[in-house]
C-alpha cells in the first residue's frame, strides 16, 4: 500500500503509553529481559460525549455502530472536564459552485509553478504540517549538550514525574538511544530519505498528469523548514483556502479530487490506484456517490462498491499513489 515518509507529522522521540494500572515494560530495543513494574493511580474517569459526523450528540450504542461501519471511523479528544468522543468520514463527496472551483484553480495557479487550464480536474495531496530536520527533534527528550548518564537520570526523573518507565539500567537506556540516534538523529538519512520520497511521489505525478490529463498539486498547511523544493515539484503553502473550502469537517483528509463542475472527493486513509483510476476515468460520480450513501445509511461494515474497495484488506500487494 502507500508508502510514507515519516516526518509529514509531528511526533516525540521518545513514545511512552499508560495503559493500566499495574504494568509490565520490556526494553524491545535491547531485546532484555529486565521489567520495570509499577504502580499508577488510576485517574477519575471523565464524562463522555458522543458525537456523530454532523458534530450531533448521539448515544453511544449509535456511536460504536457508527464506529464499527466502513465508511466510518472514530477519534477521542480528551479535555479538561469532559471526554469527547467523535464519528468521522472515512471518504467524502461534496459539491462547489463552479465558479467556486474556478477560483480554487486560478489560487493553485498562483502559488505553484504549473498551470491549470480552464474545465480540467485537480488532484491535491495535503498534509496538515511537514518539519525540517531540526524542527522534528526540538522536544526530543535527548538532551544533546548532556551526557549519557545526565541524559539518563533527566530521563527516568521525567518518567517519574508522569508516572511512566524508568529505564532499569543505564545499560538498555543506551541501546535505546543508539537505536534513537540511528533512526531520528542522522541528517544525511533524513535528507536522503525527503529525496527519495519525492523521486517516488514524482513517478505518480507523472502517471496521472500523463494517463489523465489532471495536474496534481502537493499542498501543506503548516511548513517548519521542511524543504518544499526539489528535483521534481514543489510544495503549495495553503494559506486556508484550501483548508476553509475542503478540510474544516475532516480534519484528517490528505487527498482532494475536484471537477471542473465542483463536484469533489476528499479521503482519509489509503486508496487503491484503481480506484483513484476510476474516479479519475468517469464523468459520471453518481454511481460512486450511491455506493457511499448506501455504506453510511446501514453502517455495513464492509461497504458498498467504492467504499468497499477503499477499506478492504487485500490479499496481495495494492499499488497506492495516495
């Protein structure tokens, strides 16, 4: 399926998860045998909400058949008081005025170095934020300045103070950070990676400009010195256009297919070439979009038609663009 560069979202270097009250932690990184047990105080369990797509209070019998549906997925936002959560469109078809669309073409057109004409359809991949090399480290728990004994001791005091793991020796803490600088502090790999990424998402470019006739665009929302330009195309800023027209109700969508007519798709999750194959091919979306309103309204957890096939897990290798 797609294959994605791991720096388009923002992560800390180092993952820790609280999960139960008593729990057991192995070192994976250093394959040990050591545990670390300890006791966490179980907070107070907040009030929940449920929330369908339309953001409206449902039950929450209704909210995990929404959950279990395929046209559907689920997200939970804890706050101060209350516990949030909410059903999602897994995949979306709406509809722009056409001069709406127009005005989106003549944006793209003015922020990019391609060209849309008039009457033709626009593909977007968007990605909320992208990071530089040194922006996707600034709050690494890896103190660089400090020793490896200093970094272990501001470690485990931090666990403590979270209530989380401690390494149990400064042994494993140091296959830790080994494997840690490898894999997240290698500059050259990061840069060679950002390339190599982009020589792979250029051979799409070109297979559907060519194939399709349909000018694809990589657009970004939020960018920290993650380099836009390259070899093969560069990178759209959104200033919230795209954003306020598109992704305000699907905040996880990184894929817009728009038509001269202002009918769009947008999608979270993987999907298949031959189905970006169809819907690039066919005038016609009305079959597609029956599929789609068939799979919300019984909450099938397969789906229907196109939704089915973007959601099904395949028995050999799907080739995926986007």
């Amino acid at each position: 399926m797609k294959q994605t560069i791991p720096y388009f979202l923002f992560f800390f270097c180092m993952n820790s998860v609280i999960l139960a009250q008593v729990q057991v932690k192995i070192d994976s990184v250093a394959n040990d045998s050591t545990k670390v047990v300890k006791e966490i105080k179980k907070k107070p369990a907040l009030p929940k909400v449920f929330l369908n797509e339309k953001s409206e209070v449902i039950s929450e019998i209704e909210f995990n058949v929404k959950c279990g549906s395929a046209a559907f997925y689920c997200k939970q936002f804890d706050k101060p008081d209350i516990s949030v959560l909410k059903v999602y469109h897994k995949m979306f078809f709406g509809k722009l005025k056409p001069k709406e669309y127009n005005q989106v073409r003549i944006y793209l057109n003015s922020r990019s170095n391609k060209k849309v004409p008039k009457k033709h359809k626009i593909l977007m991949h968007y990605e909320e934020s992208l990071f530089g090399f040194d922006e996707r480290n600034e709050n690494c728990n890896l103190v660089n300045s400090y020793t490896l004994e200093e970094n272990y001791e501001a470690y485990n005091i931090e666990a403590e103070r979270l209530g989380e793991y401690a390494f149990a020796t400064i042994q494993n803490f140091q296959k830790y950070v080994r494997n840690h600088e490898r894999e997240f502090h290698d500059e050259e790999k990061f840069n060679r990676e950002i390339e190599d990424y982009a020589d792979q998402q250029n051979d799409c470019v070109k297979k559907i400009e060519r194939k399709h006739n349909t000018p694809v665009f990589y657009v970004v929302s939020q960018n920290f010195n993650y380099p836009i330009k390259n070899n093969y195309f560069n990178w759209v800023i959104d200033t919230g256009v795209i954003r306020s027209g598109f992704l305000k109700n699907q905040p996880d969508a990184d894929f817009i297919l728009l038509k001269p007519n202002g009918e769009y798709f947008i999608k979270t999750g993987a999907l298949p070439d031959f189905v970006l194959n169809k819907l690039l091919k066919k005038e016609d979306w009305l079959p597609f979009q029956k599929e789609w309103f068939s799979s919300m309204n019984t909450n099938d957890p397969v789906g229907y038609g196109i939704v089915r096939d973007m959601t099904q897990e395949y028995e050999f290798f799907t080739p995926s663009c986007y």
